[in-house]
C-alpha cells in the first residue's frame, strides 16, 4: 500500500515537473512526499506570489552549502498593528534542525499552509489570528542534511547541541567546534534576537518520541514558568491531544546546547520542542500527511490563537493615591511576572517614583500598598506599570501605561491640598472616568465582551 502511494505521488511529482516549475507543488503530492529544499523553495515562493497581502517572504540566511533559510511571515500585512493599536503578537517556529526528521519539518510547513489557505477561504479563526498575531516560520533549518537525509549538517554537525546556552555541558555527540559554530545555528540566533525577540511562543519541530518537551533540557528541575507549561499541558489534554507534555531533561533525556534551552533561557520565550512520532525516512508516505498530522495541528492551532495569554498580562483595576499608594491589578495572563513595579513618571516624562517589585501570579491578583512621596506629583504626570512578561531572568521587560481613568488621586488626609498643578490632572481623571463609566455601560447594554 506504502508503494503504490509512493508510485502515485512519483507519477504525479513528474506530471508536475511536466506542467512548470513555477507552480505550487499540488496537494495530492505535497501530502505524500518530503520537501526537497528545491520544492520548499518553489513553494514558498508560490505562496508569496499568490498571497502578497499575507506572505513575506525572506531569508535568515544560508546553510554551509549556501541553501536559503526560508523563512515565511504570516500576517494580515495591510495593518500594522492589532484593531485596537496595540502591536500584534510574534509567533516563531522552526522546522528541520536534523535533516532525516522530515514529519517535524512537514508540521512546520503544514503550519504555514493551514494559515494562508484559511485566509484565502475566510476561514474565521484564521483571519482573526492574522489580524493580531504575525507568525514566523523557518520551515528546514538544516536544509543541507535534509537533502542527504541525515540529521547532520554538512559539517557533521548536530544543529541541535549547537546553540550558545550551556554549549556542550552534557558531553554531547558532535556538538561543533564551539557555541554557534554553524551558519544555520548562527543564522537561527540571529533572527531569534533580531527579528522576533517579542515573541511569545517558541515552538521547534522534531521527529522522535511523540511527545512535547517544554524547558529544561540542561536540568531536571521544572522551569520558574512551571504554571505557564502546566496550564498548557492541562487544557491541551483535556480536550485537544493526549500527546505528553514533559520537561525535556526527564521527558526524553538531558541535553545541552539545544534550540529549545537557548530559546527559554536566553530569550526567555515559552518553548516547546514538538516531536512528531518516529517516521523519518524519505521519499513518501502512505496516509495523507495533513490528516496524519491533523492533532498536531490542532495543538498548534491551540498555541497561536492564544499567545496572548503566554506572558503575564497586569491590568490595573484602581490606584488610589492619598498619604499612601494602594494599587489594585489583576494578571489576565497564564505566567506569574516576579518584580512588577507601579511608576510614577513626572511631567517631564521622567521615572519621579517607583513602588517596591511585587509579584503578580499567573491568572491571579494582588493589592499591594506602598510608603508615598507626595512632593513628586507634579501636573502632566502619569502612571506606568513596568514589568517582566515571565518569571525567567531572561524574559523581555514591558512598562505599560495604567490608564488615567482608573487612578483616584485625593487630598491627603492631613488637609493639604494637592501639589500646584495637580488638581486639573485630577479633574481631567474626573472626566475620564465618567466617560468611561458611560462606554462601559453602554458595552454591557450591548451584550459585547471584547476583552481577548
Ligand atoms: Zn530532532
């Protein structure tokens, strides 16, 4: 059965090559044979030409034998930012680190399929995330060894032990000469802090043990973001595949040097290694590769429309500032942030006062009250939350502003009227609130709950 679909898509791959080199390889094909790097490279290029308004193509750069690293960049391109102004979230993705794990690089570009063809048939929840949400993927990393079919590069290289984070420490098996000794690693890298440095989900696609591995692969201990991976595990076998959901280090085996640990510790990403189930050989396969991957898709799918939940998400719900500070904020988000600050910024725009770090846990509250300096209000001023996304050190830093609405400056209590300049900033909160009590209300009157 395996051979006769092997025949078939080989009949169908020449009938192609018959037909034209510039068109798209067709589905019955694609969803039977492994991507050469030659047909990615026709393919991805069919989709930036058939869908300019969605696709943007580039490169982040080249293997040692000089093959493109493709990557393809999925957003709604005509805006630049999300409905309501704010940026839109990163996705990034990569495929292909070892060259014989054709089914892993298949999930990435399956990813990248699903998404411009839900957009071109106005599939909702696909315009909806490319309407919010950008993703990048670098569909064959190792585009030299997939060729060959080894999970080598050209160099004798395992890609996947040779990423600058705790290089070698394991005593891995062909690790390079040193961290990012590799054109593809280096390349990988650069585009992880270059280009996509805000994103919020990482994912790196492999063929193995079926099974997703989050951090650490260096350590057996859970990673500080331990609520953020288990929430995920939680929802995802509650009701989306039962594939396993693990630490990597006691999920398969410590590792050093990967992807998946430089991509956390690093860059402070949530990260997942996705390891597909362990069918690495070319050229064909007997089961249409979309329906084979169909829950995998479904867990990716789960992924992206929902990053924004994969950080920390403070919302201030009331500050009150009268002799002290009391600050009410609630976290939207499913990761804990560790060392929140509420700030004070003068009318000059600089840093006039800053509360203690106080933590915020993952789908949590807190209502912290700090000691407060009156003398630095000021007139013009405002209020800044400043913060970490995650837990982990090396997770990016926001600083968002809390609306003034939602601040209730009074006298203090001993009857000093408030600093000279303040009292229109108060007025103006006034305003602000009674406007904004009047949008809320007619937001419940129609029924409407927009927050995402
Ligand atoms: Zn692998």
């Amino acid at each position: 059965m395996r051979g006769r679909a092997i025949f078939l898509a080989a009949m169908l791959l020449a009938t192609t090559a018959l037909a034209g080199a510039h068109a798209q390889q067709p589905d019955i094909v694609q969803e039977h044979i492994y991507h050469t790097h030659a047909q990615l490279t026709i393919d991805v290029n069919a989709w930036a030409d058939d869908h300019p308004d969605i696709v943007d193509l580039t490169s982040a750069g080249e293997t040692v034998l000089g093959r493109a690293l493709h990557v393809v960049r999925i957003s709604d391109w005509s805006v630049d930012t999300k409905p309501d102004g704010t940026a839109k979230e990163v996705v990034y993705i990569d495929g292909g680190h070892h060259g014989n794990e054709h089914l892993g690089t298949a999930l990435a570009f399956l990813v990248a399929e699903h998404y411009i063809e839900g957009w071109a048939e106005g599939d909702e929840a696909v315009v909806q995330v490319l309407q919010t949400t950008e993703l990048h993927i670098l569909i064959m990393l190792n585009a030299d060894g997939n060729d060959m079919d080894t999970r080598w590069n050209v160099r004798q290289v395992d890609l996947n032990r040779n990423y600058d984070h705790h290089w070698n420490e394991h005593d891995e098996t062909q690790p390079g000469s040193g961290p990012f000794s590799e054109p593809e690693t280096t390349a990988n890298g650069i585009y992880m802090r270059e280009v996509v440095p805000n994103a919020d989900l990482y994912v790196t696609m492999h063929t193995g043990v079926w099974i997703m591995l989050y951090p650490w692969g260096i350590i057996p201990d859970q990673p500080v973001d331990w609520e953020l991976f288990h929430y995920i595990r939680d929802v995802v076998h509650d009701g989306i595949s039962d594939i396993p959901i693990q630490n990597a280090n006691q999920g398969l085996y410590p590792n050093s040097g990967t992807s998946r640990d430089y991509g956390y510790g690093v860059m402070g990403f949530p990260t997942f290694t996705f390891e597909t189930d362990d069918e690495q050989w070319l050229p064909g396969t007997a089961e249409p590769l979309s329906s084979r991957l169909g829950e995998e898709l479904d867990v990716m799918e789960y992924l992206i429309e929902n990053v924004w939940y994969w950080r920390a998400r403070l919302e201030v719900t009331n500050v009150v500032v009268e002799d002290d500070v009391r600050l009410e904020v609630r976290n939207l988000g499913h990761a804990t942030t560790a060392n929140a600050s509420l700030e004070y910024i003068d009318g000059d725009g600089m840093v006039a006062w800053a509360s203690p770090m106080f933590t915020v846990n993952a789908s949590s509250s807190a209502s912290p009250t700090f000691a407060f300096d009156r003398g630095v209000l000021t007139g013009g001023g405002s209020w800044n939350l400043n913060y970490q996304k995650r837990v982990i050190d090396a997770a990016q830093w926001v600083n968002e502003s809390v609306p003034s609405e939602v601040v209730d400056l009074r006298p203090s209590t001993d009857g000093a009227a408030l600093p000279i300049g303040t009292a229109p900033l108060l007025v103006a909160s006034l305003i602000a609130a009674v406007a904004v009590e009047a949008k809320r209300r007619g937001i419940d009157l129609c029924g409407e709950d927009g927050e995402h």
